[in-house]
C-alpha cells in the first residue's frame, strides 16, 4: 500500500527503483468523441510485460511542443463517474479536461485498470454505502479492511518507458502520483493541478482527498467543513508558466459551464 501523506520525492536518481521492461503491443488509430461533442482523434496503444498483469491503455494525444516534455496523466478507470455520469466523484470531468489539455500540449493520458483506487468496482460501492453513514472516503476503505489507496504505479512507468517518455509533465493533484514515478526512475519537470470539479455530492470526498492526503486542490473551501453547493472555479499552480489544458468548471448539478479561466 501506499501513503501519499508520506510521499516525498527523491534526492537523486540513486533511489530510483529498477524496472522490467515492457514493450508495446499494438498502436492502433481511434477518433474519440465526447458528451459534449468535443472530437479528437488519438493513438490507443497496449503492452505486453506490464508487471500487474493488468489490461491497461495509453491513450497517445496531439504533438508535444519541441524543447518541452510530454504532458501526461496517470487517470485511474472510475465506471461509474466516467460511464454513468456519477456526481460523487470528478473522475468524469477530469478525463475530459485531461484529453483535451493533453492534445493540445501533446503528451499521454494512461487510462490505469485501478477502480476505486485499486480496491475494485464491488469494493467501491460497499464503501459507497458507509461514506452515507458518514464515513470520508478512506474512513470507508478502512472499515472494510481495505487500504485508503491501493494504486501502484510501477506499471505506468513501464508504460512511458516503453513509449520513449523518461521525463514528463505530469498533470494531476496528487502527490502520490509523481513521488512514486521518480521512485521508479521518471523524471517529473512540472506538476500541473488539474481543475476543481465540485457538486453538492462530491465535496466531502474532494475535501478528505485535501486533508488526508493531501492533494493540491487549490481552494481553501474544501478544508472547511463541507457545505457547498455553488460553482467553485480552479485555480492555477503558481509555477511560472502557463498552465496547460483547458479547464472545465462544474455547477451544482455536476454540468459543465464551459472552460474556465485557468488564471
């Protein structure tokens, strides 16, 4: 299991942990469209030698700018916000953000077999059930006797080493997530916030991610107790640059109001 609460990157590349090779083992050309009628067309590629086994997906988007790493999102599976529209979670929202900002940029967005972060679809949904008794999103994979996070992502290293990717863009909220890429000898050069995706079903769940594990989600909102129902707007990292992608505000319904300032 891993503990993103205690997540610290490397002081050099002597701590990088050793990988297995992985190869690819097919690239294949797929238009993608969405909800909203965003169109892109991206390359889907598969691997042999993954070291989890699992049937994971890089879904290869736009052309990176020259003189600046790939962007890349390691975006875990969620059936149900993704498929069916859940608005207890933003894992719908941030794969549309994700797409678009990384075709624009250029880069990767793993699509990771990890529902539930790692605890399984059946798993999730029991855990469902007590965060209605009150229970936050880990508290709940707690009392089952499951870890707050089960996700590993060795085999997403595998993946963007086997894609040529050795230093990247990484664009997420979690800490966790790059602190285990460099573990595994990557090179994260920018840690890019995703937007804020706030209903009046998920802020409690945004909130303990802010709390617990500390993701950077930039609004001081969410670490107060939860009581929201309006129209949060993301923040950018303050990292020099521009931020990359296009971000996607939410309403209280969970519909998208369009993009949003990344200022």
């Amino acid at each position: 299991m891993r503990d993103s609460r205690n997540a610290t990157p490397p002081d050099d590349s002597s701590n990088a942990t050793s990988l297995s090779a992985a190869t690819v083992r097919t690239r294949v050309t797929v238009p993608l469209r969405f909800g909203d009628g965003y169109a892109v067309t991206a390359d889907l590629a598969t691997f042999h030698g993954l070291a989890d086994g699992k049937e994971h997906v890089a879904v290869i988007l736009g052309e990176p700018h020259a003189g600046r790493p790939p962007l890349v999102r390691l975006h875990s599976e969620c059936l149900t916000g993704e498929v069916f529209g859940s608005a207890r979670c933003d894992c719908g929202p941030q794969l549309r953000e994700a797409v678009e900002g990384i075709a624009d940029r250029g880069g990767v967005l793993l699509y990771l077999r990890q529902e539930g972060r790692g605890i399984g679809l059946y798993n999730k949904l029991d855990a469902y059930t007590l965060q209605d008794q009150g229970l936050d999103t880990y508290e709940a994979n707690a009392a089952l006797g499951l870890p707050e996070d089960a996700r590993d992502y060795t085999a997403a290293a595998q993946m963007l080493t086997a894609l040529g990717i050795c230093e990247l863009d990484l664009l997420s909220n979690n800490p966790d997530k790059a602190a285990q890429l460099r573990t595994l000898g990557l090179t994260v050069t920018q840690h890019v916030p995703t937007g804020v995706f706030t209903t009046a079903h998920n802020v409690r769940y945004l909130r303990a991610k802010v709390v617990r594990t500390q993701h950077t989600l930039p609004l001081t909102e969410l670490t107060a107790e939860p009581n929201v129902s309006r129209q949060l707007q993301p923040q950018a990292e303050q990292t020099g640059e521009d931020r990359s992608g296009a971000m996607f505000a939410m309403d209280s319904s969970g519909q998208g109001s369009g993009p949003a300032s990344s200022s």
